[in-house]
C-alpha cells in the first residue's frame, strides 16, 4: 500500500509540473527549463507522498522496547560496569515515550530480560508503559525478576516461557564490612558527621543496633512499595505477593500462582496481540536509541573491562542502586 501512495503522488506531481512547465511556456529554452523543474517538482511529490504513506499505511502497528541486563540511571556508563549490556532507565522511557506519540504503534511489547536494578530507575519504566496509550504487553524471556518483574507488573498481561525465571519480590540490602580489616592494616576510622545517622552503613567502623534498625526500616519501606505495586497491578492480594517470599519461579510455576497470564513463545504473544487489536496479524517494530560511534565503542570497552575482572571490583564497591553512604539497596 505504502508502494502505491509513493507511485501515485509522484505521477500526480509529474503531471502537474509538465502542466505548469512545459506545456504553458513557450520556446525551446523555456521547454527545457520547464522540464528540469517538472523532475524537480517529482521529486518533491516523492518525498511528500513518502511520508503520507509512513504514516498512514506503517509497516507496523505494536511498539516493541527492550529491558536487556541490569537496570540503572544510566547503564552503568558512569562507574565500573556491573554487566555488559546494563539497561539505561532513561533511555528506555525514552523509547516507550516515543513509541506513544507515533500514531502507528497501537499496542506497546515490553520484552524483559534483566535480572533487575535499581529502584527509582525501575519504577520510571514502569511508570512510561503505564502511560502508554493502548494494550501494554511484558513478555519475559530469560529473566525477569525483582526490578525486571516491578516493571512487568504495571503491563496489561505478561507472558513468560516454560523456563523463565520470574519472581523475586524483594529486596536487599548490603555493605562491605572492612572494619577487621582496617583493624589489621592498622586503619582508623574518624568521624566527623553532622546527624546522628549520616555514615550510617560506612564500611570502615562496625554497625551499631540503632544503625541496623534505622537502615531495615528503608528496606522494609521499599518492600512494602514493591507490594504495592504488585497487587496495584496484578489480581493478587497482599498475602499472595508476601507469601513468594521474594522467591523466583520457573515459567509454569510462576503462571499457577498468577505472577504470569500465558506461556508463550513471541510470535504467540504477537498472535495474541493482533486478536486484541482485532486484526488477523501484526507487525512489530523495536524502538532502540540511537547510539554514536563513540557509544557503542564505550559499550564494547565496558563489556572487555568486565570479562577481565571490573564485574569483581564492582561486587566489591557496591551496586549503586540506591545508597545511604556506602550501604546499597536493590531490586535483585
């Protein structure tokens, strides 16, 4: 269709520059000029009737947006990479935001493979497909836990495979505790804070209870959210999410307990998708940043550094999903 609207406006173009061009003009000269300008004017109409067709006959009508690895602000570009191929929050809102001013993406496919992340970046994604005007889709492949199943849960339906691990609804909390060490290399730590629980969690002095408790209670906030957010966006109760005891769940298992509507393969979901829409068939298109060259090569520099031992110097350090000096909170 969109063939025959480009081959339809060009010739209506042409036409109408021959018209306007060569047959009014009198003379050899004027002919010849009034030719060259005809082309011209084709030319235009081409590109003019091109982006009619785009936009209304697309290719496409279900937005697809990817969720690959750990999920952070930024992807992990600004520190040690944690994986190769973390996912930058912002940029995947991005994309999702995208997808909902284009007229042609009627439905929007999340598809999630991440083991989850941080906790304010993940909400941001879910809060985009929640904006989404049209049926939201998540289709678990490999992974989708903890932050990766926080985002799911605000879609209209998920889909998982057979060996999906979904789940996870949970949260941790960690510090590295160097003080014997310090101890050993004969290091003293020396405080001088404003607040009575500002180097709360600091990896170089031992934690006190009025610490510990302090430091549960933001835990404990961000699970009671994570709840929240499940049965906000799941037919589960409370009892239900509690009861997972953030524990991870194979495809099947995951459906029996209704953390997953349908095991399906991806072009089942797109089956499924195009019943919803009321169409025999759908065609998908993946919205994905563009990236520069200097981009990628920074990407494929992360993913050398990580093989050769930046993963273990990150483990040590701390995931930065969201800390309070030192003492580290995430979706996994």
């Amino acid at each position: 269709m969109q063939i025959t609207v480009v081959l339809v406006g060009i010739a209506a173009a042409v036409a109408v520059g021959w018209l306007l061009f060569v047959e009014v003009p009198e003379g050899n000269l004027a002919r010849l000029v009034g030719v060259v300008l005809a082309v011209v004017t084709g030319v235009v109409g081409a590109r003019a009737a091109g982006r009619v067709a785009s936009s209304q006959f697309a290719a496409y009508d279900v937005a697809e947006v990817g969720v690959e690895g750990p999920i952070s602000r930024d992807g992990g570009s600004g520190r040690l990479p944690t994986s190769p191929g973390g996912t930058p929050a912002d940029e995947v809102v991005e994309q999702i935001e995208a997808a909902d001013e284009d007229p042609s993406a009627r439905a929007l496919l999340l598809r999630l493979n991440t083991p989850g992340g941080e906790v304010v970046p993940s909400d941001d994604i879910r809060l985009a497909a929640e904006r989404f005007d049209g049926p939201t889709v998540a289709y678990a492949t490999d992974v989708c836990a903890s932050g990766g199943y926080w985002i799911a849960s605000g879609c209209d339906a998920i889909y998982a495979r057979e060996g999906s691990i979904v789940g996870s609804i949970g949260v941790i909390g960690s510090r590295v505790n160097a003080a014997g060490l310090a101890d050993k290399l004969g290091l003293d730590y020396e405080r001088l804070a404003a607040g009575e629980y500002k180097d709360a969690g600091t990896p170089l002095k031992e934690m006190s209870d009025e610490e510990r408790e302090y430091l549960q209670g933001l835990i404990d906030g961000y699970y009671e959210e994570f709840v929240d957010r499940v049965t906000d966006g799941r037919d589960l109760s409370d009892e239900q999410v509690r009861d997972t005891e953030a524990r991870v769940y194979l495809g099947g298992d995951a459906q029996s307990i209704g953390l997953v509507d349908h095991l399906a393969t991806k072009k089942e979901v797109k089956e499924r998708l195009a019943t919803d829409l009321g169409q025999d068939e759908v065609e998908v298109r993946e919205f994905e940043p563009e990236r520069n060259v200097m981009a990628r090569l920074r990407g494929g520099s992360q993913a050398v550094a990580y093989a050769f031992g930046a993963g273990v110097a990150s483990a040590v350090a701390g995931e930065d999903a969201g800390s309070v000096d030192g003492f580290e909170f995430e979706l996994r």
